[in-house]
C-alpha cells in the first residue's frame, strides 16, 4: 500500500496521454513522481510528507492537466488519511490538515479569484479537507478496536492458563515440596547421603514453584505486557537483534558484555522470567532511543554480571526525560520489581539520558 504511488500515478499519467492531442507536461510528470516518493517517505517522516505532497500540488493544481491526470495532486488527501490514522499526536494531524488545506485553498485562489469568496469554496473544503480527517479518524478507530480486542482476547487467555497453572501445576509443585520436607524429617537421621539429596530435590522443586509463582503473576499483570519465556541460549541473539534495529534505524550502537571475562550477556544464569525482564529492558529502552535519541550521539547498551546481579545500562543522548516514555519506564520498573530487581532512569553525571536495571541470579523474597 504505501508504494502504490509508485505505480498508480504513472498509470494515471500515461492514461491521460492522448498522441496529437494531450500530452502530460514533463513538469507535470516530475511533480507527481516526487508526490509519490513523497508519500513512500510518509512511512518514516508522515507529517514531513504530507507537506511537500501539499505543497507539490499547488502547481498541479494550476497547471492545464487533462483526463485522470487531475487527479494526482489529490494524493495529498491520501497522505492527510495516512498521518490522522498514524499520527501520535493530535498536533501532528493538524499540521498535516492546515497544510493541505492551504493548498486546496491555494488551488481555488488560482483557479478563480471571483469564485474563492463562495459557497462553492467552503463546500471544496468541505469535501477535500473534511472526508479525509473523517475517514483517517474512523480508520484509527478501527485499528484501535482490532488493537483492543485482540488484547482483551490475549489476556483472557493468559488468565485462563494462569488459571490451570495454579489449580494443576503450582498445586502439585507445593505438595511435593511438602512431602520432601516430611522425607528429610523422617528419613534424614539415617543417612547423611539421603539428607543432601533430599536438601538438593528440595531446594529444585522450590525454585520451579517459585520460578512458576512469578510466572503467574506475570500472567495475571495485563500491565506487564506479553509473556514470552526465553531460551537461556537464545537471548544474547535476540539482544543482537534489538541492537541490529537500532542500527538499521541510523543510529551508532556500542555493545559491551562483561560477565567476568565470558562473551555472553550472563543471560543464561538468570532464571526463566529474570531473562525475559533482561531481554524486554532492553527492548523497551532500544525503542525509547529510537523515538526520542539524537542519531548525532552514541547509544551505549552494557550488560554485566557480578556475584549476586545482572546489570544492563542503557545510555543515549537525550536532554532530560523523554517525551511520552512513562509507560514504558513503569513497565521496566514492574519488571524489575517482579524478580526483585531494582531500575532507576535519568540524567547521568554526563548530562545523558541512562536506564539501569539490576536483576539478581537468586530472587530476594517470595511470592505466595
């Protein structure tokens, strides 16, 4: 869909190309190519878009076009529909609205000074201006209500595994952890060797229940997002992979895993929700970055392990707190406290923009 300019503008060109009687101005044909790279480079810059679709079609608008032609510099309506279902922010729409409303008013102007101070004016705009905001905003919604329902779907799903997790699995989880207490009472005084196996088989099945306890949490907690456990060996990739996007997105990433003189991230001695947290802070982090960071200044991603903790540092080039990033900083900060973590956010004695968050390889405190 977004590269359908591409195509269908030249269609409309070379249609409206009658020989010995029509033919498309090759000013024309260079105003509406660069309306349709415009509108591909809407994907990344949508409001910088939408601009300079508006402002290439007042020339069209005054230009002696013929046929299906004239129908080109309307792509700047296409792009006001684009920036109002995508756009974050309100302001964002209406820069994008004013714009190609000046550009239609422009075209009006041009077309007839008498006729601008008319109905027919205000009922032009109406129409050029009003349908594309109605129908971007009825998109919008939409997309909202697929968004919403299918979360509404995901966490009654998550609830009804919460649900079997705890009836079947943490249940049968807690009696044998009982009935190895009951085995080490009973049995322990007879041999030494029985004691430390039965204190081994314990001290396991405890940290499954607790390692499921958490994970029960997670899944009852819409706020904290998908649960999606991690392979200890898969997540210094999909660390990697994070950091590729950033890259690919323009900025300079620096990488520094030091885990006591090991290349991986440490990862892998965190239990199954501490390398989720592990990958999804940096993630979160990652994302701010790219919404909100300088691709002039270095992004520095560390991750390192000492005895009793995994630390991730997240550093990039932001002035103070970033925009819009609060539910974000909560949800690390949700994560954090779910494996007995700690975070802190802000200002770095660099004047630099720093998330740091501590995971420890054996959680402090229980849930019940």
């Amino acid at each position: 869909m977004r590269y359908a300019p591409l195509v269908v503008v030249p269609c409309l060109l070379i249609a409206s190309t009658y020989p010995g009687e029509y033919r498309v101005p090759v000013t024309y044909w260079m105003l509406s190519m660069l309306s349709a790279l415009a509108f591909v480079a809407g994907r990344r810059w949508p409001v910088f878009a939408s601009l300079a679709i508006s402002a290439l079609a007042v020339p069209m608008f005054v230009a002696d076009a013929w046929g299906l032609s004239e129908l080109v510099p309307y792509l700047g309506a296409v792009a006001v529909v684009d920036v109002t279902m995508r756009a974050e922010r309100r302001e964002m729409v209406a820069v994008s609205a004013a714009g190609w409303c000046g550009s239609v008013l422009a075209g009006i102007w041009f077309e007839s000074h008498e006729a601008f101070f008319s109905v027919t004016t205000a009922v032009k705009v109406l129409a050029y201006v009003g349908l594309p905001l109605l129908l971007g905003l009825y998109l919008r919604s939409q997309r909202e209500l697929a968004a919403n329902n299918l979360a509404q779907t995901r966490a009654a799903e998550r609830s009804a595994l919460a649900r079997e997790l705890h009836d079947l699995v943490a249940h049968h989880m807690a009696s044998i952890v009982l009935r190895i207490g009951v085995a080490q009472h009973v049995l322990a005084p007879q041999d030494e060797g029985v004691r430390e196996v039965l204190a081994d088989v314990r001290a396991t099945a405890s940290d499954a229940l607790a390692d499921i306890r958490r994970l029960l949490v997670a899944l009852r907690d819409p706020s904290l997002g998908e649960v999606a456990l991690v392979e200890p060996d898969a997540v210094d990739a999909e660390i990697g992979a994070a950091i590729d996007r950033v890259r690919a997105a323009g900025f300079e990433v620096q990488s520094v895993f030091d885990t006591q003189g090991n290349a991986e991230s440490g990862a892998a001695d965190l239990d199954a929700i501490g390398r989720l947290t592990l990958l999804r802070v940096i993630q979160e982090s990652l994302t701010n970055v790219m919404k909100h960071g300088d691709k002039k200044g270095l992004v520095s991603v560390s991750v390192g392990r000492d005895d009793n903790r995994v630390h991730v540092r997240v550093v990039n080039d932001v002035e103070g707190s970033p925009r819009n990033a609060g539910h974000g900083l909560v949800g690390m900060q949700e994560r954090a406290e779910l494996v007995g973590g700690e975070m802190t956010a802000g200002t770095n004695s660099d004047g630099k923009w720093e998330v740091h968050v501590s995971i420890p390889l054996v959680v402090s405190g229980g849930l019940s």
